[in-house]
C-alpha cells in the first residue's frame, strides 16, 4: 500500500493509541460539558476525526489501522477494531456511552422511592 493510501484515523506510527484514541477524551469533555458549551469544539474536532477515518478507510475499503506492529488490523478494545468501533459509538452519543477507561461514581437509584 503507497503511503499516501493508508488511512491515518490510528496515527502515524505503531506505538500510540491513535489519533481516535487521543479524541477520546474529546469526546469524553463533551460529555461532561455538554454540545453548547466548552467541551462543543472539542467534540466538533473529534468528528472531523471520525469523518476522515469514515472517508479514508471506510469509504476506499482500505484496513483501519490499529495499534499494533504494521498496523495490522486485530479485533482488541485498546489497541484495535473494538476500540475503534467504540470510538465511534462515542461520537454517535457521547453522553450515554461512557468511557471505558474513565471510571465515575455509579449514582444508585433510591430504592425508597
């Protein structure tokens, strides 16, 4: 594959979590700030990632490049094919899908309600 072909949505080199890895916590700002505030340009950038990745691997059918050696594709959450699908699950409602790797208090409904 010429280099000018790959798709970049992981990043330039093996050893990272990605250009959508790095938008994650983007996404995660937004979440907490909410779409009219703040975190807004943040998710708005983490889109143009997610556009790019749809255009450059998604729509030329080239392999999404993970987090491993060659940028081989592998199924994993942290370093491949999961953990970009779940970037985008993120960018489609990041309020209701949390971070994987940012844990929060769970709020426990009243049970004497």
């Amino acid at each position: 594959m010429a280099r000018g072909d790959e798709c970049t949505i992981a990043g330039p080199h093996p050893a990272r979590s990605g250009r959508a890895g790095r938008a994650g916590t983007d996404v995660q700002t937004s979440a907490f700030t909410g779409p009219g505030t703040p975190g807004g340009p943040k998710l708005r950038r983490a889109e143009e990632i997610g556009r790019e990745g749809i255009a450059t691997c998604a729509a030329q059918r080239l392999p999404w490049p993970c987090g491993t050696y060659g940028s081989v594709e592998v199924p994993g959450l942290l370093l491949g094919l999961a953990g970009i699908g779940y970037f985008y699950l993120r960018l489609a409602d990041p309020e209701s899908t949390p971070s994987v790797l940012i844990t929060l208090p769970y709020a426990r409904p009243n049970a004497d309600a």
